[in-house]
C-alpha cells in the first residue's frame, strides 16, 4: 500500500472541534439520544424517592413490565416506494390540532421531580404546539399554570373528591381559567401499593433526615432549588404532608360511580374524557354516562399489578366504540415508534407520562423540550420509513406482533 504525507488543505475540514460551553445543562441534554438517555442522567441527578416515584410501579411492577414486552414485540409492516418529502405529524384532538400526535399526561407531585414543575412542562407543551394536562394533585395551581403559558393547551384531570362541593368549585376554577379539556381518572378508588414509595418513606415535603441528607449530598443542584423556591405543597388540595395512600384514602372517592360521571357530566361544558378504561364494557358505559372520549389507561402500571396492558386493551375498546369515538392511550409510551404503534393499533392520540418527567429531572424545562424533539423525530422517521405521510394512514395493516419463538 503506497503512502504519502497527509495535506493540509486536506486535514483542515477534518478539524472542527466543539466550542466549549458554560451552558452543562444544554450539553448534557444535547448528548441524549433517546428518552432511556434521560432516564439515566435523571436517576443521577435526582433523590432517590423521587426518581422512584416516576419510575416504579405497584406491588412486583408486573404490569409495568409487561407493558414494555409488548411494546417491543410490535414488528412494523413497511409500504416501500411510498415515500414523502415531510410526513405531517398534526391531528386533532378533543376538538382542536395538536402539532404532534401526543401530548403531556397528568402526573403528580411535578415539583418533587424539578422545582419547574409544571410551569416548566406548559411552557414546553406550548412551545410545541401541543396539550398539557394539569393533574388534580400538581404542585402549581390551575391558575398559576394559565399564567405560565397564557396561549397553551391546557386540559385538567379530575380525582373526585368525597367533597362534592370542592370537586365542583375545581372544576369551576378550571373552566374560568381556560381549561378545554376534563380527564376524569377511575382507575383510583384507593392508592395503589407502590413499594418503592413505601420503602423509600416517600412524603410531600420530604423529610430531612440522615438517609435523605446522604442521598442529596452529591446532588446539590436539586437541593439547591428545593431550599429557594416557593414550598412544595399539593396546589389543589391541602397544604399538609403526609404519606400517598393516606392523602388518597382520606381525600378521595372509593365509591365513584358512572352516575357520579353522568353529575361530572352535568357541571362540565366542555370536552370530557375518561381515563382509566381496559374493557369494552366500561367504554360502552363511559360513553352512555356522558364521556366525549376515552383514555385507555392502566395508570402506567402504578395502580392494579397485573391489570390488562393498554396497548393490548386497545384494540377490545376500539371494536366496541368504532371509529367515531376519540381513544387516546396512554401508560408506557418511551419512543416515537411507541407511539407509533399505539397510532397503528387504533389510538387516536397517545400520553406521555413517565417519558417527559425523565426530561424534567434531567434537565428542567429545557430537558422537556428534548424528550418532545427527540419523540417528534423518531415518530417522523419511523412513519417515513414506513411510508407513511400523515397520522391518518397509519393502520393496523402496518403492525403485528412477533411472537417469543421469533
């Protein structure tokens, strides 16, 4: 093999170095390839109880898992010489488009995972140009998060309470505050048992004792904001502490009924979803009691273990209401080609739950811009490489499941 002397004219192409940046939040998000990425810098960065109420599920997590064996079972089905130049990932949704086919779950206690919180993930959302739902137990009120991102879209979920008249004072302040969207959770008539929480001693404010001082003592900078923001508290409840399950059980309904839908119904004018369906008959139930659409959910596994795995539920729940009826799933989403396959399989829409508070404790509301982007782009590879120009040609013809012999 002859050799020669390397040009320099050659080699000055070559030679693009990073410039360095004081900006360590924007380069350690930048160097994550995927939301699994996030998870990890997440669990580095952030207290353990916390990480672990994200990230853990009930009893043994069977759920949980089995959720993702599904998900990654999905083979898709690829139509070849149809390409197109930019696949359009808008839809609509409850009434509206949305610029991406998912939005932002509710979720709870948002400020324990960053002090942003939820003002951070509205701010987000909107940027994006898609929903930001508001759970029941978030740590910035309804009318705090309205003010962070005036133009958002902004849904609320609802735990009934046993409280009748503060259920319906809360929905009154939702809908005053532009809320379009209601998202009746039923899947918690008592808190699930999540061991992880039980173990790690998980209350709202946590306690500074020698086994949470020892966790925090190299992750300075969520203690830092912990100590100089406002207080962590439940925004739309009580201002006291106290452990999961028995602010649930104390606070809310075991005994909600489809006629307290059909009363949620009455005091609701706008959009009404119920989130928590797996079966045919509670979705033929959930319509005849007043519910526009339906969220099939199984709370992410954090509720029943061993309940049915949504995207599995999909499909029953699909057959039973037809095409008319708006379905969002919701519960496992970790990838653009989740949701995807969650389009494929008959959703109409998917949540995002887990996914994007990987990216607030990775990085605040710069690390949900990042969970979004990099969502958006694998949705918009994988519907070009299948041939797929738009969310509504996105079927069932396009996936099958492999089985464990495969």
């Amino acid at each position: 093999m002859k050799r020669r002397l390397p040009q320099i004219s050659e080699l000055r192409p070559l030679m693009k170095f990073e410039t360095p940046t004081l900006d360590r939040r924007a380069a350690r998000l930048a160097k994550a390839a995927d939301v699994w990425d996030l998870r990890a810098i997440a669990k580095r960065r952030t207290p353990t109880a916390a990480f672990d109420y994200v990230d853990g599920a009930a009893l043994r997590e069977l759920t949980h898992s089995r959720t993702r064996e599904v998900f990654d079972s999905i083979e898709f089905i690829p139509s070849i010489l149809q390409g197109t130049a930019e696949a359009d990932l808008s839809t609509m949704v409850a009434g509206k488009r949305s610029a991406l086919p998912f939005g932002i779950a509710p979720t709870g206690f948002t400020r324990f995972m960053h002090a942003e919180g939820e003002t951070g993930a509205v701010r987000a959302a909107t940027r994006a140009g898609i929903p930001f739902s508001l759970s029941t137990m978030g740590t910035h009120s309804l009318e705090e998060v309205a003010q962070a991102a005036p133009d958002s879209r902004r849904w609320f979920q609802l735990y009934l309470w046993k409280d009748r008249e503060k259920s319906r004072q809360l929905l009154q302040r939702a809908r005053a505050a532009g809320y379009d969207t209601l998202l009746v959770t039923v899947d918690t008539p008592v808190a699930g048992q999540r061991l992880r929480d039980a173990r790690n001693g998980m209350v709202i404010p946590p306690k500074l004792n020698l086994k949470t001082v020892l966790d925090a003592s190299y992750r300075p900078e969520w203690w830092f904001n912990f100590l100089t923001t406002d207080s962590l508290k439940f925004a739309s409840l009580s201002n006291s502490s106290s452990d999961l399950p028995t602010l649930i059980n104390s606070m809310f309904d075991p005994t909600l009924s489809f006629a307290d839908l059909e009363w949620i119904r009455s005091i609701w004018d706008g959009k009404l979803f119920v989130k928590g369906v797996l079966t045919a008959s509670d979705a033929r139930k959930s319509l005849e009691a007043g519910a526009d659409g339906l969220i099939v959910s199984n709370h992410g596994g954090r509720q029943l273990d061993r309940a049915p795995v949504s995207l599995e539920a999909l499909a029953e729940v699909r057959t039973e209401v037809g095409p008319e009826v708006e379905v969002i799933l919701d519960s496992g989403i970790m990838s653009g080609a989740d949701i995807v396959a969650s389009l494929c399989a008959g959703a109409d829409f998917v949540l995002i739950g887990r996914a994007y508070l990987y990216g607030l404790m990775a990085g605040g509301e710069k690390g949900v811009d990042r969970v979004i982007e990099l969502l958006a782009e694998e949705v918009r590879v994988t519907m070009a490489l299948m041939g797929a120009a738009n969310i509504a040609e996105l079927g069932p013809e396009l996936i099958r499941r492999r089985s464990r012999s495969q």
